[in-house]
C-alpha cells in the first residue's frame, strides 16, 4: 500500500491535494516548474526520492501537450512495477493509448477523474478511476485520503479499465455544463421581471434548502451573487475545457440524444460572439418572408 508517493504540478488544485495527503500521513513529494512550490528541482529528482519496489507518480497538469511531455519524460525514468496516475482532464482514448506505451516498460497506468475544484482541500475530491484492478487496490490509500469523509460509494468509483475514470469525468462535466446553464437562465429570467422579483438573489438563496434544485452549484451561483448582485465586474464570455465537446461528441457515436447538454455547450459558444451571423439571418429571413421589422446594426 502506498505511503510514499509522487506529485507532479502544483496549482491550484494539485498543491491542495498535496496537503490534503499529507494531513491523512501520506509523505508526498511535489515537483512543480515553479521553485517556489517544489520540492525537488526536478522530476529525475521526484523519481530518485520514491522508495521501491513499486513506485507512484500522480501527475496533476493541464490535458493535452503539458500531460504529454511530463509523461513522456517519466516513461523515461520509471520502470518495471511503477505506476503512473493521470488526473488531469484528458480524453479517454489518449489514456489507452499511453497505458499500452508504459505497459511496455512494465509501468501500470491508472486514470482518475477529479471533481472539487478549489474547495477540495476541506471537503474532499469526488473521484471516478479507470485500471487494472491491483494497481488501483494498492492506490486505495491515496484514494481514500482525498475523497469526501462517508461511505467511499459515495466519494469513489472504480469505473472499469483504463480510459473508464476520464470518460466517467467526462459526462460529469457534461452533466455539469447542462446544470450550470439551467441555473444561469433561471437567474437570467428572474433579474428581467424587475417590477416583480425584487429580490433575485434572496430567490435563489431561499431555494437552498428543502427545494427539488438545491445542490452545491446552487450554493457557489448564491455565493456569487453575494459578492457581485449584477455581474458587472465580469464579461460574459465561458470558455469551454474540451469535455462538454467530447461528451456531445460520444453522444453522437452513440446515439444517444443528449439536447440539454448540447445546447449549453452551443450557449458557450454564443458567449464568444460580439454578434451573431445566425441571428442576423434569422432577422433577415423573418423581414423577407413576413415584413417583419429588424434593427439598424450599431456600426
């Protein structure tokens, strides 16, 4: 079982894991490109402080090229027994991919999903795994000191192979752009009946308790409000991660119809547009066919 285990990339959420670790008696060496966070100058140097025979690197960097090189590098230097933790964001069918890669090098791989954000270090991290079933018994450690306090079904899933946890985490943020958008509207309707709703923000905090909406996105959208009534202090521009695109992708391999989740993933990208072509043509085409009256571009 683990005792001893390294993290590479310490932001926001990877130096908090870090600590939560540490307060469950887990030793962890970190190595971030920052000095001022790291441990150790190096991953050579994360690597050489691990004690054998089966050494742990989790790895906590941005999906895409960032995870790429660091796991690259550490397929360099890890070797036969080792296991790699891949909690960042990326797409299911890259896990397989470098899960076949270091299987070569008799390095096991398991991918994690991660939810928690920057709250995690108090309340603890959902989290969704994908591996052979050995390398994620021996992580149960690691596992357990970072998942919410309760029953571990309600903190921790084993979702299957390789490629499970992240694609597990996927529809979790799909699932998370449809709520989030739901709630947006819902403030979006509220803020326009001004002569009625006086009190938005008191709306919304009163359905926190006892109602059929209340959940921890609800909390974080009235804890918002409170430090900023209107929003004026933001743009309204949402920019989108990858797996709201990758779940609507999956949906359609599948055939699985997924309109809620597609359409708040559309709604990030209307978020972008200083105007919109689609709905100048909408206009134009209600004036063509109908006489209907359209407005003067602000240009």
């Amino acid at each position: 079982m683990v005792t001893h285990m390294g993290l590479v990339g310490l932001g926001k959420m990877g130096a908090n894991m870090r600590e939560r670790l540490r307060r469950a008696g887990i030793e962890v060496t970190g190595f971030d490109p920052r000095p001022e966070v790291s441990d150790v100058e190096s991953l050579a140097a994360l690597v050489d402080a691990l004690p054998g025979p089966r050494r742990v690197v989790w790895v906590m960097v941005p999906a895409g090229d960032p995870t790429r090189d660091v796991l690259g590098e550490l397929a360099g230097l890890l070797g036969e027994g080792d296991v790699v933790v891949e909690g960042g964001n990326s797409h299911y069918a890259e896990d397989q991919a470098r899960a076949a890669e270091l299987a070569e090098r008799g390095v096991g791989y398991v991918d994690v999903g991660v939810s928690g954000g920057v709250w995690g270090l108090e309340n603890g991290y959902g989290l969704m795994c994908g591996g052979d079933d050995d390398d994620v018994a021996e992580l149960m450690p690691v596992f357990d000191a970072l998942r919410p306090e309760g029953p571990r079904e309600e903190g921790f899933v084993h979702a299957g192979p390789v490629g499970a946890g992240h694609y597990a985490k996927m529809v979790h943020n799909g699932i998370e752009y449809g709520l989030m958008q739901a709630y947006a509207e819902g403030y979006e309707l509220l803020a326009a009946k001004k002569g009625l709703i006086t009190d938005v923000h008191g709306t919304m905090r009163a359905w926190q308790r006892g109602t059929v909406v209340r959940s921890w996105l609800l909390d974080l959208m009235v804890r918002a409000l409170e430090h900023d009534p209107r929003f004026e202090a933001i743009d309204d521009w949402v920019e989108d991660s990858g797996e709201g695109r990758w779940t609507v992708d999956e949906a359609i391999d599948n055939a699985v119809p997924l309109p809620v989740i597609s359409a708040a993933l559309f709604a990030r990208f209307s978020s972008r547009q200083p105007e919109s072509p689609a709905m100048k043509s909408v206009a134009a085409l209600r004036q063509q066919f109908g006489g209907h009256a359209v407005r003067p571009s602000a240009e």
